[in-house]
C-alpha cells in the first residue's frame, strides 16, 4: 500500500478491494457470474461453513465481485465492511431485521423516501415492528419517542426530496443515551458529499441505484457497519439477543464474542441473506462499480450543475419556493453548511406559482429532463411527488415531509448547464401560458 | 468465558467450548490494542479441530478486567496465570506482535508449560518510534491511523475475518478505537507501546526457550520487517520461518497462509 497515511477518496474509489486478478492477471474486476465455488476437500468445505476460514460457497452469501463493492463502499464511507444487496428496500430491510424482531419499535424521520415510509409505517407493523415518525429538527421528538423497546433510530441524511438535513452528532447522541444505533440512509449524499459515520451514526445504507451506481442501469443496495456501536455495552440493557445471545441458527455462534467490532455484518449475512435470500447480482455489483470509480467527478458536477440550476429557478417570476439548503431560507441552510460543505446534493424540489394544471404543463414541456421515478441519473430527472413516489402516503404525513400538492421534484443531472437551465426557462413558460383565462393571463 | 486470574476477571475466547484436558492447548495473545478478536479464523479453527483453544484479552482490554499489563514480563506472568486458572500445564503459546514477546518471556521462564512457541509478525527490539509514542498519548486517533497504515500491505485483502466483504483497514481501526475506549482508567495504546519499546531480554529470554519456535512473519510488514526479527531467529534453539505475503497483521490479511502455517508447525 503506497504511502504514510490513509489514501485519498479518489483512489479509494478506484482502488479500493481490487487487485489484478491473480489468474488472468486482468486489471478490471471480474465478473464472477457463477452460482457456486468448487471445494478443495471436505475439511476446507466444513471449514468455510463453520466459519474457520473465509472464502466463497455460494452467491446468495458471497461473490467475489460483489466482496469488492463491499470492500469499496466500506473503505469510502469509513466503514468495517458491507454487504450488497438486491436493491436499497432490501438494505434497509436487512439492517432492521438482523437487529430485531416482532415486539420491537424504531423512532424514523418523518421526512423519508416513500417506499422506506411504506416498509415501516405498514408492512414492518404487519410483522409487529411500530415505528414512530418524528420531525427530523425536532430533537425533544426523539427523545420523547423512546420507549423500553427501541432497538433503532433511522433517518436519512438529506430528505427527500424537502431536503431536511439530519443533525448527525445531535440525534446519534440522542440515540447512544438510549443505548440504541443510529442507521441513515446516505442515498442522497453518497460518500462524497458527506461520510455519516464519521458524524455519530453507526450504520449507513444506501440505494447503490442512484449516485453509486450513477447511470439509471441498474438496482442495489448496500449495508455498512460503522464498527462503532457496542451490542453488549452497558447502555443497551441486553436488548440486542440477535447479536450477544448464543444463534441455534448458525453453530450457537455469540456474534459479539466471535467479533469485537464485526457482530453486526456477521449476522446479517449469515442469517438476513441466508434466509431472506434479498442477494445482488455479480453483474449489478460490476456496474454500480463501475459507477463509483468516477462518483468523484460526477458528484462534483451533479453539484456545480444544481447550484446554477437552483440560483435560475430561485430569481425566476414563476417560482414560488425553492427548497435547497445552498439557500438561505431553506431551514437546514447552516447544518448544510457545517456537515455539506462540498453541497448538500442535486435532489431537490420547487414549487410553481399556479394552479395543478401549470404544474402539469410544465412537466410535460420539458424536452431534456426525464420524467420517471427514479433521482441520482447521470442526466437530469423530473417528476411531481404527490402523484408518483409519495402517492400512498396522506397529505398530513405529505406535509410532514416538506411536500405539497404542487411540489416539482428534480434530479439533476450532468448536462450542460445552460441546456437546462433553456430546457426549465422553456417549461415554465409553457406553465405561464397555460393559466387559466379567467385569472386575466394572457 | 471469563477466568478469574491474578485476582481479576480474564475474557478467553474458547471457540464456544469448554477445555478438556486430553487435548493439546492453544493460547493466542494479541498486540498492542488489539483483542482476541484478531484470530477469529484461526482460533474457531484450532477449536474444531482438536485443540483446546485460549485466545485472552490481556488485563485491561476489552473484556478483560485488571490493570494493563506495564511490561512483557507483567503480561508474560497472566498468561501462565491463566494456564493455572484453566488447568493446563503445557501449550503452544501463539503471540502476535507485543502478544510474541509475551509468548518467549513466557516460554523463557516457564519451559515446562510451553510445547510450542509461534511468534507472528516480531521483532527484536521492538522499538516504537518516539512520535508514535507520543502521539498515542496526545493524539490517540492519529497514532491509530498511522498504526493501520503500517500494519495493512494491500487495499485489496482476500476474504478475512468477517468474511467476504470486510474493509480491514476500517476494522483493524474501529477495533483499536474501542479497545482504547474499553479501559477509562489507563491508556493502554501507550501503555502497551511502552511494554515493546522498554523490553530488552529478547536475546537472552530466546536463549532459554527450549521448544521449537515457528516466526510467522510478513513480507511486506513494515511495523516489524522480517529483518528485524533475525536477531531471535538466530539466537532460537529449533526455529523455523514461514514467510507470509502480508503486511503486519497477516492473521487478517493472510488468512489462509497463516493458518496453513499455524497448522503445519503446531501438528509437528
């Protein structure tokens, strides 16, 4: 390993977990797209099984391109290791499911993405995990949602799409009171714009389908485990058995006595993927690599692009609110400042003056922005939150959440910026345009 | 399993089972603000496969209670403690590091509890540079990353200790993070660089060890190059070097070549 000191995100991201292939000699990663990996003898096969010896027996555990994705996320957000998985639902999915089950409860952000509020408000209830949302900013909520049986605090770094920015340090210490973890979702950020664990929170999970991935190809999550939560520490009151009580699951193994830091990942893949089989593909787990060896350079960008976007749309006549923490009315404006300061991301929304209607034909005029459900593309991304991501969720929980029946998502992407900057300039006179006669528009 | 030992409770990590006498003892120590935790491959591994294993947090680590141990010899003293507490008389002592200057003081002055002597990424003297020193006082966080950009040979290590998956640059920090954490009431990061850099029997401790003695040592380590353990190497009665491509902590970033060495010398 070159050099005196820990190397750089830049070669992190390019570096981090390969090698060339000791067989081949290749220099890009494999693809290893094979079910399973031959034994040398019956005593390496029990050994791999017992955890003796490390090493590949099936993909749904482990693959050796997926192991330098782990590797890779792990090293860039300052993690222990990772697991990849089938999609973001399916991280966070794991990550709750190893550290509890029916009979427990987490305190979330109300100001999450709609399908991690479908996962807790309905479905997770359904198998005896209640949730209670709190105001991100609401520290006192926090604190007062604690109850004897929470095992989670769970928020996202930057909300989507109002763009609430967690208060890392405050809430993660609020939660190590209770003597329980602090997961976030850092799909919005990534790395690059903010390493959550280094600011109090002990997991972190991503959808690797946005910004890691980079190009709108392809579906992943990934899991890190910062190391840092202690599961037999004295202020966790023995409520994490998964992790220090003996799993008749897997050789009676005590997680926290095999690793001291490590209890976490050990049991989420040797039960969560084992069992809820939620595995990535060899070839997802290649191209979200590919992705990530240029997240530096594109996260500039994604950055440099919103920031003339939003300084366009925030002086524009037609524009009523424009909800990015780089502006000063925006609420989180100077934790953004403290925590993000290479920008709080290009995931954001804004609202048309107007009526439904403007908003419709404003959509509907863009020519360079796709609209579709999905944000961190590599080109830039539209789409009205109400009637699409946040579309099962009540408009009181909507509102909670900083959106309002009007709200124009964006995704920006790596364009040119003047093209769309013409491409909103174009869209939002087709919505001036389009108001009503009576209102006396022209 | 917690030990009482030297008046204090001693965490050993037995692989899940309890000792039985009929089989031959593994002790494997670890190194400066480390744990137990370090072997995890290789002691589930002497666990199943007919040993009876005793890997330690020493005193004042971890899960260990008791004071740190201020010299190799103080440590040196709990380990064969710990032999008594568990009734063992005779075993293989597996040191890494500090742990292998614990593992010959050991061997040195109680030949007749040691069958075997490993000593995993050692050298004679094992002196600490003064920034280090000072820094593990100063600026504990600083002193951990240079430790771990010493100790790691590779930004690409094969499967290891989690498994695959596991970043072991982050590992090897979050652990010395919380071993540190883990005692309020010493610094045993500096505590333990000191025990290394003041320990000065090594060439006459060698002399009286009178089992066999394997230097498992990494070729690309540059906490303790292989250089700088030819001193013990020379001076050992029935030494044996198996050379491994990693850096200093080669149990994690070697994995399988360690074993296979641990394996071949303690069947002898």
């Amino acid at each position: 390993m070159p050099g005196y000191s820990d190397p750089g995100f830049d070669t992190l991201a390019l570096h981090a977990g390969a090698a060339p292939d000791p067989a081949t000699g290749a220099r890009a990663v494999p693809i290893h797209l094979t079910t399973s990996f031959v034994f040398e003898s019956t005593d390496q096969a029990a050994s791999l099984f017992n955890l003796e010896r490390a090493g590949h027996v099936y993909s749904r555990i482990s693959n050796p391109t997926n192991a330098v994705l782990e590797q890779r996320i792990a090293a860039l957000e300052g993690g222990i290791g990772a697991i990849a998985t089938a999609s973001g639902q399916a991280a966070l999915h794991l990550a709750i499911t190893t550290l509890m089950g029916a009979g427990s409860h987490i305190v979330a952000s109300s100001a999450l993405y709609g399908g991690s509020h479908n996962l807790l408000h309905y479905t997770l209830r359904r198998f005896g995990i209640d949730t209670t949302f709190v105001k991100p900013g609401d520290l006192q909520a926090w604190r007062d949602a604690v109850q004897p049986n929470t095992k989670l605090f769970f928020g996202e770094t930057v909300g989507n799409p109002g763009m609430d920015v967690l208060d890392l340090a405050a809430v993660s210490q609020i939660a190590h009171q209770a003597g329980v973890p602090l997961l976030v979702d850092a799909t919005l950020t990534s790395p690059w714009l903010m390493k959550p664990l280094a600011h109090g929170a002990d997991l972190v999970v991503h959808s690797a389908t946005k910004f890691l991935s980079g190009h709108g190809t392809v579906i992943g999550g990934l899991v890190v485990d910062g190391g840092s939560f202690d599961w037999s520490g004295p202020h966790t009151q023995g409520k994490f058995e998964e992790l220090t009580q003996a799993y008749a699951g897997f050789h009676n193994m005590v997680f926290t006595e095999e690793s001291t830091v490590g209890a976490f990942l050990l049991r989420a893949r040797r039960e969560g993927l084992r069992d809820f089989g939620a595995c990535m593909s060899p070839h997802t787990a290649w191209l979200i690599l590919q992705g990530i060896e240029t997240l530096p350079l594109r996260m500039a960008r994604h950055v440099s692009n919103t920031e003339k976007v939003v300084s366009y749309l925030a002086a524009h006549a037609m524009v009523s609110r424009v909800g990015h923490p780089m502006l000063e009315s925006h609420p989180s404006h100077a934790l953004a400042k403290q925590l993000l300061p290479r920008g709080a991301g290009s995931v954001f929304s804004f609202d048309i003056r107007g009526t439904r209607q403007q908003g419709r034909a404003f959509i509907e005029a863009l020519q360079v922005f796709s609209h579709l459900a999905n944000v961190g593309d590599c080109r830039s991304l539209v789409i009205h939150p109400a009637s699409t991501t946040h579309f099962r969720v009540d408009d009181e929980t909507l509102k909670a959440s900083g959106i309002g029946p009007g709200t124009v998502r964006l995704s920006i992407g790596l364009e040119d910026p003047d093209d769309l900057i013409d491409d909103l300039k174009r869209a939002l006179k087709a919505a001036e345009k389009a108001a009503p006669a009576a209102g006396g528009a022209a | 399993m917690i030990y009482t030992v030297q008046g204090a409770p001693l965490y050993v990590y037995t692989g899940g089972k309890a000792v039985d006498v009929s089989k031959p003892t593994a002790v494997f120590i670890h190194g400066v603000l480390n744990d137990h935790s370090v072997w995890i491959l290789q002691t589930r591994y002497f666990a199943n496969h007919g040993w009876n294993v005793l890997a330690l947090d020493l005193p004042g680590h971890g899960r260990s209670g008791g004071k740190a141990p201020a010299s190799v010899q103080e440590a040196a003293r709990s380990v064969i403690a710990l032999l008594d507490a568990a009734g063992v008389d005779k075993a293989i002592l597996i040191g890494h590091s500090f742990g292998s200057l614990i593992a010959m003081h050991a061997a040195a002055e109680h030949p007749e509890r040691v069958s075997q002597l490993v000593m995993v990424g050692t050298a004679y003297p094992m002196r600490v540079s003064p920034a280090l020193l000072e820094n593990s006082i100063s600026n504990p966080s600083k002193a951990i990353d240079m430790v771990n950009v010493f100790s790691h040979s590779t930004l690409a290590p094969p499967p290891s200790a989690l498994g695959p998956g596991t970043w072991l640059l982050g590992g090897s920090k979050a652990l010395m993070r919380r071993i540190l954490a883990s005692n309020p009431n010493e610094n045993v990061f500096n505590i333990g660089f000191k025990a290394c850099d003041q320990y000065d029997q090594g060439e006459t401790d060698m002399a009286k060890v009178l089992c066999a003695t394997l230097f498992l040592l990494g070729s690309k380590d540059q906490m303790t190059p292989p250089k700088a353990a030819q001193s013990l190497i020379q001076q050992a009665r029935d030494g044996r070097v198996a050379l491994v491509k990693a850096g200093h902590q080669l149990m994690v970033e070697a994995p399988e070549e360690s074993l296979a060495a641990l394996i071949a010398f303690c069947k002898k």
